[in-house]
C-alpha cells in the first residue's frame, strides 16, 4: 500500500457532546490501523490558519468523558471564501494530511463537501502559483474526506440519531424535571423553550420524556388558532387535578402560516385565558454542555471507528461518505445527498409542505409523535373506540425495577382511558395478582411517573406456574374479568408469558393477549434491542466509573475492578466499558481465567510504566457479576494488585443497586412510551374478531377473547421498528439456562473495548521485557 494514510480530524460548528468521543477513536484506532492522525484545531481556522498537531495515544487521554470539543471549535468565515479553502489546501499538504474527517452539522458538512469538489483546482492553483511542488501536487491529488454528524440538533437527514442530540436531552430533562417541582408547588405554568432550529426532535423527545402538556414543532405547525388547542389541553388536564403545566417549545417553532410562535405567546395565552401564573424558561447553552451521556460516548466511538475504515476503503472515486445511523446499525451513504436532504426538510417547511419534512425525519419521529398525542393531547374522547370494543387491562411489573416501568404504566393508563378502556393496576408482581391485589388506576394516579425509577406498582422475581400457583392466577385474572394484560419486566417475565401462554389449554381465563415489554437493566430478554432500564443503567455504571476514575488519578496509580449486573449477560460490560473507556472488560461470553489474568496484568504494567514518571492514571476494569465462580471481583483485584508490584495499586466497587439509576434516563422514558402505546394497539388487535362476532350476535363479551400463539408476544424494539414477537417462536432463539438471547448484537463493539484501550500498543514482547525489568 506504500505511505501510510495521515488523516486529520476537526470538529466544526456547534460543538456537541461527544465530539471528544470522536477524536480519541478517531487517533487510537487510525493509530492502530497503522495510520498518523492529526488534529485541526479551531475547525476550519485550523486549516486556514495551520493549526494542525500530530496526535499520539495519550494524548487522548480522558476525553470520553468531556462535553465540548477539547480542539476547538470555529464558525469560520474565511472558509466559505475560495481564498481560506486555498489556504486550507496548503497547509494540510505541507502537513502531509491526505484525508479529512470531519465533525459537525450541515453547514460544516456543506463546507467539507465543497473543500473536496474543489481539491483539484486547490491543488493545481498552489501548483501553478510556486506554492507547492510537482511532487507535492501529485502526491496530494485527492483528498479524501468522510463525514460524522456532531449536531444537538438531530437535524440532519440520512441518519436516525446524530452525535450530541442525547446528550442535550438530558440536560433538557434534568431542567424540566427540577422545573416541575417549583411548578408543582406553586401550581404554576412554564414555557420551556429548546434548541433545535428548524428541527423539533429535542422537543418532542423532552415533552415525551417529561410527560409535557403540550409541544410545538416546526414539523406538526398548528393552525393559527393553536391558542384554542393549546388552552382546551391545559384546561382539561387542570380539571383532571394537575397541579402544573409544562409546555415545551422549540426555537423553529412556527403556526401553519409559518408564523413564529415564541414563548412569550404561549405565556400570554395561558396566563390570560386560564388565569395561570406562568413563566418562561430558555434553557440555551446549557443544552450543549455537560459530561457525554453514555449513548453518545458509544455512538461517537463507533461512528469514528467506521470513519477510520472509510477513508481507508475510499477511492478517488467513490463519493465523500457521511458516517449515519440507521436501524441501530452504524451506516455509510453519500454525505452531498445527506447535506441535500437536510436542506430540504427547511425548504419544505418555508413552501408549507409539512408533510415532506416530517418524511424526512427518522422513522421513530412520527411513530414518537402519534404516541405523544395519542396519550396526552388527545384525551377529549376523539379517540375512544365502540363500548363494545372497550377492555380492562392488567398492567403488571415483574422482575427487578428498572427504569421506566412506570413511564411505560403511566402512558398505558392514559392511553387506554382515551381510547375508553380501563387500566387495572395489579401490585406486587404475580404473588400479588394471586391476592387479588388489583386496582383501577386513574389519569391523575400515574400523574408524574415518566420520571419515577423504581416500581411504581411494586414488582417481584415470582413466575405463574413456577413459584405462584397458575390456577390461582388464572382465577383472579377471570374474577376481575382482565381481558388484556400488559408485563412490565424481564427475563423472569419473559418466562411468565411463556408459562401463560402455554397454560391456556387449561385455563380459559388466559385466553386473552398477553404483552410483555421489556425491562431489566440487564438487557438480556429475547425479541428486543434494548430493554427498558438498560440505558439508565449505563449512565450510572458510566457516572459511577468516572467518578472512580477522577479519584484514583487524584490519588494513585491505581485500577478500580468495578462490578456490574448483567445476570449472565455480558451487555453493560461491553457498553459502558466502551462508554467509560475500560481497559478491560470481563464477560460470561469470554469467561476468565490465570492466562488471561496475567496477560492482563503484563498489559496494565505496561501502561503504568509508559505513564509519565509524575502522574498517577486511574484506570477500571469492568467484571460482570457471573463471570467467574472463583475469580471473584476480590480475587482479581488481589491477584492485580499482587503482579502490580509497586507500579499500581488496585481496588474494588461493586455497583449492585446504584445500577438501577434514580430516575430514568430519557431514552428508558420514551422507549416506554412507544412500546406502551404499541402495547395497547396490540391487545386492540387481538380482541377485536371476538368481540366484534358476540356485538354482532347480541352475546356479552366471551371470556376467552383469542387463543393465537402471536397474541402472546415480547412488544420489543428492533432497530427502528416495534416488533411483536410471539414467545413460542423466541423460545428457539434464547439460551433459556443462562437467560438470554442465543445472539448479541452488541458483541461486534467487544473488541474494540481492548483496542482503544492500548491493547494492541505493546506487543508480547514488548510486554515480557517490561514486567523483567521490574
Ligand atoms: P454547523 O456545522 O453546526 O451547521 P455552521 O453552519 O456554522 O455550523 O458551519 C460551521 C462552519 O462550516 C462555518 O463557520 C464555515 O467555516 C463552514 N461552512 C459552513 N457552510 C459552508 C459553505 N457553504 N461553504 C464553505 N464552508 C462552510
């Protein structure tokens, strides 16, 4: 292959969490793919103004956890003149750099596709002009350049999710939820308003993930008389007994006359029509800072990785890749047709074609969108179904609590009272249903549970079948005459619908659908992506291990074996080792044991001895909770500690409960919402042939309303889709001994836990020397 590429990274534009995320995969996996990495600092200044450094290993050191851009960022004028973009050209060939990856929004990525377009003419001027040589010229005819999407926004068409937009969300829910409680006690009102320009999706997202009154997008404009709308939805929802009214706002926020609508308005009508003390609130920057949540470290980390692989696999003909999302799969397209796209979503919006732009918005937003509506705007009895058609629905939590059990309960509850059924909660999981320990639950009841952790409902380990009598369940499900029942939980609930469903042949009153939605921290049930709390779960393991991190580098050379759930699952081992930057991880998948314990050690001492002489470097590794009987997490640590001699020291946290997460992140909450609201389109489905045949026939409604094998199903999420997988064809397709699916999508992000921790910097060799020299 000859040279060796020299790649740059910048990061332009709005800076966005994770953006560091990107620069160290970008120098340690480029670094490890033989590559030379530089970085451009100030974006397009550095390239106007030859603010280009050669990166090393360490000088990445840390970054994962930092908000911002630790290269800087610019908005520079110069770079949209021909005259900056000649400069640009020069200094990246007198450096040598013959691919660009470049970070940021649509404006950044317009630039970087125009930079590339004109490379020939760039080249051949600096040729003609004596700037650079004949050599230099032919050796830099093309310029390769790949694109990463670091916006907050999520505003850029051809990728479901873009690095930043999760991160400001939770910062966005944090402030909601502090808000809502001073509203609480004053009864008051706010407007809330949020980034995003002309793209709604931060404030969709916030409104789902606090349970917001009402929302307004650029996308969905309301008529001119939103005011109307606005006031009947905070009206009703005061009458229902709310105490407060939350409404978010998004800054591109227009009426269907494209007239802006400003938080200011929305404050006059509330507080004019309604008499409601209300306040505006303009969050601003405070969107765009603050530590990367553990969704965008991943994000940027494996993003930048397919970057690296880009501009390696790219030809001077194949067109500059943008680097997208898609299916929770990391893609690569055509970054001009991307850039196309999203200016398109605001042309389509300024000539009133509002239907285009939400098309050109992931799939998830108008899925998102309809379940917001479906269960908070829409509660005027305009979606109520036939009486005949109506059911009582259990809702049960099962398991250990995870987040968003309650997010998904509340919006099962209001959903069905909009639609006319009735929502019976049952408490204390299946022992509990066996007391009869049932309650119709009430729109005001589940008032404030989006943000709740725990259970709610209160939730427990037993199975139907297994540790609670199924006669007697099947008794207190006819008794109360449930017709539908939602699960809320997870592999012991995995096992529950399966003991369900496979005891209908005995029991008549089981003949009704039977919908699990997923949640565990553990993320180990089969027929879904993710599950409910495992997101959560990863924020804490996150906060908690660079916390870990910060107090060994204040202190010590020392390595933290930090241990985390999972069950039999290696899931948060692999994620938040990638997401915290472990040097390690240790997974029921692989097993450990001496030879890989000493390999390990010889790596760590290896790293301690590159350190500079004066620094102490905290350093984790991440140990599932059952990866080994007898390599205990103690044991480890001892046996670290042991081969460490004086070059570090070594200790233990052991996450347990803390995993479980306060409040559920925001992703948990509107995963909740979605799946809740599939959940009860679902049971609709599968009772409507049995009771539209006994309305027909005059008859009450049967006990037994289906007896399908699909209407006992895992409602789970499957890149971007729901997906309702019966349990009976998912049996084949789980490991039921160690609880879990039989395949792990997120195995593929494994390896990369080692590699961008150094794992391949020192070779055996390399390794032996070292630990002889001790
Ligand atoms: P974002 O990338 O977040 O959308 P901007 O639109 O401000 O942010 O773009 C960031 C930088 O990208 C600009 O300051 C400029 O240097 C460069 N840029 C943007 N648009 C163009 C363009 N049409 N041509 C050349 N450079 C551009």
């Amino acid at each position: 292959m000859g040279k060796c590429k020299k790649i740059g990274i910048l990061t332009s534009g709005g800076d966005a969490p994770g953006m560091n995320a990107c620069v160290r995969a970008v120098v340690r996996y480029g670094i490890s793919k033989g590559c030379e990495v530089f970085a451009v600092y100030e974006g397009y200044q550095g390239l106007v103004d030859n603010g280009i450094k050669k990166m090393e290993w360490k000088d990445v050191r840390g970054f994962l956890s930092i908000g911002g851009t630790n290269i800087g960022t610019a908005r520079c004028m110069a770079f949209k003149k021909r005259e900056g973009r000649l400069q640009g050209a020069y200094h990246l060939i007198k450096s040598g750099v013959d691919a660009l990856i470049v970070c940021g929004g649509d404006g950044s990525l317009t630039g970087a596709d125009l930079f590339r377009s004109e490379w020939n003419s760039l080249n051949e001027e600096l040729l003609k002009t004596g700037k650079i040589t004949q050599e230099e010229s032919d050796a830099y005819k093309h310029l390769n350049i790949v694109g990463l999407v670091g916006s907050i926004d999520n505003d850029m068409s051809s990728t479901d999710i873009t690095i930043g937009a999760v991160t400001s969300l939770h910062r966005i829910c944090e402030a909601v939820d502090s808000i809502s409680t001073t509203a609480l006690s004053h009864s008051r009102a706010f407007v809330v308003e949020v980034m995003g320009r002309h793209c709604g999706w931060l404030a969709l997202a916030a409104g789902i993930a606090t349970g917001a009154d009402f929302v307004f997008l650029p996308e969905r404009p309301p008529n001119e008389n939103w005011g109307d709308a606005l006031c009947a939805v905070a009206h009703r929802h005061r009458q229902l007994g709310k105490r407060k009214t939350v409404v978010i706002v998004a800054e591109g926020a227009i009426d269907s006359n494209l007239k802006p609508i400003r938080p200011d308005d929305i404050k006059n009508i509330l507080s004019e029509r309604l008499g409601l003390d209300t306040r505006v609130t303009t969050l601003g920057h405070t969107q765009r800072g603050g530590s990367p949540a553990a969704f965008d470290r991943i994000l940027a980390t494996i993003q930048s990785v397919e970057a690296v692989d880009a501009v390696l696999n790219s030809t001077p003909e194949t067109p500059s890749p943008l680097i997208g999302m898609n299916n929770n799969k990391v893609t690569t397209g055509p970054l001009m047709k991307a850039v196309e796209l999203t200016h398109e979503v605001a042309d389509s919006i300024a000539k009133k074609d509002f239907a285009r732009a939400m098309e050109l918005r992931d799939p998830q937003f108008a899925d998102e969108y309809e379940a917001y509506t479906a269960s908070t705007i829409m509660d005027d009895s305009t979606m109520s179904i036939p009486q005949y058609r109506r059911l009582n629905v259990g809702i049960i939590h099962v398991g250990a609590p995870a987040g968003g059990m309650n997010a998904a309960t509340r919006t099962a509850v209001r959903y069905c009272l909009n639609r006319g059924h009735k929502p019976f909660g049952i408490y204390n999981g299946f022992p509990g249903l066996a007391r009869g320990n049932i309650e119709e639950l009430t729109w005001i009841g589940v008032d404030g549970w989006t943000h709740r952790g725990g259970s709610e409902l209160g939730t427990n380990r037993a199975v139907p079948g297994e540790n609670t009598d199924m006669g007697t369940i099947a008794y207190q499900i006819q008794q109360h005459n449930i017709q539908a029942l939602m699960i809320v939980g997870g592999f012991e609930a995995f096992s529950s619908v399966i003991n369900l469903e496979a005891a209908r042949k005995q029991y008549p009153a089981l003949h009704i659908p039977i919908a699990l939605i997923p949640a565990t921290v553990s993320n180990n049930v089969p027929g879904t992506d993710f599950s409910l709390g495992s997101d959560t779960a990863l924020n804490a393991i996150v906060e908690s291990c660079d916390a870990i991190v910060q107090s060994a580098r204040s202190s010590r050379r020392r390595v933290f074996i930090v241990e985390v759930q999972g069950g039999r699952s290696g899931y948060l081992a692999v994620e938040a080792g990638l997401a915290s930057g472990a040097s390690t991880i240790y997974i029921p998948e692989e097993g450990v044991n001496l030879a890989r314990l000493q390999s390990d050690s010889r790596h760590l001492m290896a790293m301690y001895m590159d350190d500079a002489a004066d620094k102490s470097e905290g350093r984790i590794i991440l140990r599932n909770e059952t990866v080994s009987k007898t390599y205990t997490t103690d044991v480890i640590s001892d046996i670290l500690k042991d081969e460490g001699h004086a070059l570090f020291d070594s200790r233990t946290a052991v996450l347990g409960h803390i995993q479980q997460g306060v409040n559920p992140s925001p992703m948990d909450r509107i995963r909740a919402t979605r799946l809740a609201k599939c959940s009860i389109d679902f049971f609709e489905k599968h009772t409507s042939y049995a009771l539209d045949q006994a309305y027909r026939s005059k008859s009450p409604a049967p006990i037994e309303l289906t007896n399908a094998t699909e209407s006992a199903v895992v409602v789970g999420l499957s890149g971007n889709c729901v997906t309702y997988r019966p349990v009976t064809e998912l049996i084949a397709v789980t490991d039921m001994k160690n609880r879990k699916p039989l395949d792990a999508w997120w195995m593929v992000h494994r390896p990369l836990v080692d590699l961008l921790s150094g794992r391949g910097l020192f070779t055996p060799e390399a390794q032996a020397t070292l630990s002889r020299d001790i």
